[in-house]
C-alpha cells in the first residue's frame, strides 16, 4: 500500500508539472461601476402647487465610478414629502400629463447642464383634486474625457399639460352671459334640432352675449336660418377670425332655403394659446341672431401651458456628488513586458506564475517603448502534442486613435501553414516543459525501483 500510494503522488507531482507548463493566461480585470443615492428635501412653489406649496422628497440615483466614454445616467425619485399635494386645475378627462425636468450642473474637465425627464398620464381628474407624479425621472450623457467631474443638484421643474378636449356648452349654462333684449325660448320643436331644445334669440342691433372658457378653441353654436342676420365675434376683446358671420348664407355665399335647422356651427377659431377666453358675439342688423350653444376646444398641446408650472428648489444648499471618470483599467505592453515562467499550484488549485521571466518575444512587429495604450492584453498558451510541443503566442493590442491595432502571430503557429521559424525563445520554453516532464517521470520510476529493492530486502530477512 505505501509502494501504491507513493506511485499515486509521483505520479501527480508530474501531472502538476505538465498543467502548470502547458497554460499560463493573464486576464484583464474590468472596473466595476460604484452606484450612489442621495435624499435631498424640495419645496415647490407657482402653477399647480398652489398657493400654500408642496413638500417633496427626491432621490437622486448616479454612478459615481465610470470610465471615459460611459453614460454618466441620473436618475430622479421623486415622491410627496408630507400631506402636501400637487392640484388639478380644473374637471379633466383621461389623459392629462404631469410632466418633470430635474437639472443637474456638471464641473469639471466637461461642464455644462443635465436634464432628467419624466411623465405620468392622469385618471379623470376633478377640479382640485390630486396629481399623480411620475415613477422616475431619467437622464445621460457621455463622458467625453478623463478626470473628476462634479454633480450639484438644481431645481426640479413640474408641468401639468391638459388633454386634447371638447365640451359643448348649452345656451343656458353659467358659463354664457346676456346683455338686455335677449329672450330665452324652451321647448323649441324637436326637429328644429337644438342642443336640449331651447336658444336666446334678439332682434335687437347691438345686443350682446358672451361665453367664458379655457381652451384653444371655441365654435358658437346656432341655427341656420332665411330671417337670420349677421352677428361680429370678439375673443378677448379682439376681433376674431373670421371676424364676422351670417346664418341667412352657406359658407359659399348662397342664401339659405330653410327656416330653422339648430345646432349648426356658424363659426369657430383656432390656435389660441391655452388660458381662459371669452368669446363675445354682437348683433349687427335688426334680423334674428339665435344663440344655441357654444363648444369649448382644447387641441392637442405640444408644450405645457406655462401658468401651471410649479418650480421646486432643494430646502437646503446641496453639497457636489464627485464622479471619477477614468480610463480603461488595463496595462500597457512595451518590450521589455516579459512572461514568468515555472508556474506554482495555490491551494484552490489556480495556476500563479513565479520565478524568473523567460524571454521576451522579438521582431519588428513588437510595439515600441512609445507607444501608449489605452486598452492591452497579453496571452500565451503552450500545447502539448507529439512528438514536438508547437507554441503559439498572440499579442493584441488596443491603441489610441493614432496607433494601429498590431496583431503577432508567429511563424509556425496553429493553422498559419507555415515552417516554423528557429526561435530561441520558444526552444527554451519547450525544452523546459520537456525537462520537467522527463525529471517527474524519472524521479517515479527511480522511487519504483528503490521500493522494489527493499521490498527483496525485506524478504530476504524473512
């Protein structure tokens, strides 16, 4: 058994050395990014935050670790601090936007500003009821150069935007208002048509009614008829465009052949800017102006309208987050770079190179002492094979935009098709790697040999 066992570790002695010359790899390491989260307290005051503010507490999520040519990404966690909330301005449909804009200053080798941008689509909402604000607000830009970059958080900026809308509006709503001769006729006859069966009609010159809304839009709501007359339109006291119309004519000018056909849409204006308006219609002759109605029109906006903005500023001065921004963490190779040789075994049982270097490779593709890399890597694999063992070394290097990537495959390498070239670099490694072999090998047959003699000895005393 002790003759067993003594084979089994020679044996393994020169397995281990076979392993240990036959690869050795130098891998490079990538930096890991470092990830940061900084609370800070805002105050929120104007446009939908009312008159009384709204407390928020935001978070600002970033990298604080990256390297030249990463995004540099800012995230916003943005959420109601205390009972405090951002308010409706008025009764709006599905599909109103809540909006946000956190900025950020950036010193440092590049500065300038960064926004971060967010949204979040409303339910019905009631006229000062709550908004809902967005989950997260997010923004990047690429780093454009090495070095430490400074982050100081800025103001907070919150939009409400209002659906694309409309509402028809009844003659006899609050919101329309009447001078003196008007009359309120109800219950008009069906198939006259009205909006709800009823309008206010005068003949008297210069009679006035006027309609209030918010929107970027308005139409007024009539009936076309032969004994109707013309009627002006103001908007904001201005005149409208067009500035006049006739409910007695077709749009091309004809006169019209019915009596009285209601909710018919003599006139309407477009592209106001979204606010409240009024609309004002004035009699111009002594025939009948019937008003039925009017249809107040949001359009679809492209940017928030500015009256509800609220402007968010932190409660207390913010102190600078550092970004480092460097290059690729890798080393340079130069020729006087060289490869240990005669690996050891670590008790996890990884390869680690120690001992004196070998010789370097050279020829006139090795990079000279000048050139700086921003990225390198350096591999050398030895493979076993019979009855000469090849060696096969590949030098890649990533230069800076000046110097072109240099690939070395020496000749005699796998699949090259080539004789192999005398190198006394490569005849040194391989002899090594033979030497080694043989020295385990005969160092087992030697201790086979001696154990076999006192194994004879011991029987010859018995």
């Amino acid at each position: 058994m002790r003759w067993r066992a003594g084979r089994r570790r020679t044996l393994a002695a020169a397995i281990v050395s076979v392993a240990g010359g036959a690869l050795l790899a130098l891998p490079l390491a990538s930096a890991k990014a470092e990830t940061v989260q900084v609370d800070l307290n805002y105050n929120c005051t104007g446009g939908v935050a009312g008159p009384s503010g709204v407390n928020l507490k935001v978070t600002l999520t970033l990298q604080t670790a990256l390297t030249a040519g990463q995004p540099l990404d800012i995230k916003w966690g943005v959420a109601y601090r205390d009972g405090t909330r951002f308010l409706s301005p008025g009764l709006f449909q599905p599909g109103a936007r809540v909006s946000a804009t956190g900025v950020v200053d950036i010193n440092g080798p590049w500065a300038g500003k960064l926004d971060s941008l967010g949204s979040k689509d409303q339910a019905l909402l009631q006229n000062g009821g709550a908004l809902a604000l967005p989950d997260l607000i997010s923004g990047a830009v690429a780093t454009t150069a090495e070095g430490e970059i400074e982050i100081v958080p800025r103001r907070l900026l919150l939009d409400f935007t209002p659906p694309a809308s409309e509402a028809v509006v009844n003659d006899d709503d609050p919101a329309v208002t009447y001078g003196p001769n008007w009359t309120d006729y109800n219950d008009r006859d069906g198939n006259i048509g009205d909006v709800h069966v009823d309008v206010h009609a005068s003949q008297v010159m210069g009679a006035e009614a006027a309609f209030k809304f918010t929107g970027t839009g308005v139409d007024f709501i009539s009936e076309q008829s032969n004994q109707a007359g013309q009627v002006q339109f103001l908007v904001d006291g201005q005149p409208g465009i067009p500035a006049t119309a006739d409910a007695s004519k077709e749009h091309d000018g004809s006169p019209v052949l019915v009596a009285n056909k209601g909710n018919y849409t003599l006139w309407g204006m477009r592209g106001l800017p979204y606010k409240e308006h009024t609309l004002t219609v004035k009699k111009l002759d002594t025939r009948w102006a019937m008003v039925d109605g009017f249809k107040a029109v949001t359009e679809q906006l492209v940017d928030p309208p500015k009256q509800f903005r609220a402007e968010c500023k932190p409660v207390k001065k913010p102190t600078a987050i550092r970004v480092n921004v460097g290059g690729t963490a890798s080393p340079s190779i130069s020729p006087s770079d060289s490869i240990s040789g005669s690996p050891s075994v670590t008790p996890s049982g990884s390869v680690t190179p120690t001992g004196t270097p070998t010789p370097t490779g050279t020829g006139s593709h090795s990079p000279s002492p000048s050139t700086s890399n921003t990225q390198s890597q350096l591999t050398t694999v030895v493979v076993l094979g019979t009855p000469t063992p090849t060696a096969t070394t590949t030098v890649t290097l990533t230069a800076t935009p000046t110097v072109a990537q240099v690939k070395v495959t020496p000749k005699g390498g796998a699949q090259t098709g080539e004789a192999p070239v005398a190198n006394a670099s490569g005849r040194l490694l391989v002899g090594s790697g033979s030497v080694m072999l043989l020295v385990g090998v005969l160092s087992g047959v030697a201790l086979l040999r001696r154990r076999a003699a006192h194994a004879g000895d011991r029987s010859e005393t018995v």
